[in-house]
C-alpha cells in the first residue's frame, strides 16, 4: 500500500513509505505495542517530514 502518486507533488511530498500487510504483521511479532509503545504509523513516517 502506498500513496496515490495523483495525491503527490511538490507542494504536498510524500510523508509515509509504503507498507504491506505483511510487513505491519512482522512489526506486531517484533515491537513492544503498548500504550508506551511505538506505533506502526510512526515505523512508517519519512524522516524529511
């Protein structure tokens, strides 16, 4: 899953990489998702953003 590329442009950057399902999977098996947790959503936020 991923942006529209419809959706990007100079003046709207893309902010979020792309993902799959299997890739939210791995980070549920990996990652302490509590309340004190990281979120998927933030694995996923480009650094330039």
């Amino acid at each position: 899953m991923e942006t529209a590329t419809e959706l990007v442009n100079d003046q709207n950057p893309k902010k979020y990489r792309e993902s799959s399902f299997r890739d939210f999977l791995n980070f549920l098996s990996n990652n302490d998702v509590g309340p004190q947790g990281k979120t998927y959503k933030d694995t996923l936020k480009l650094k330039n953003n």
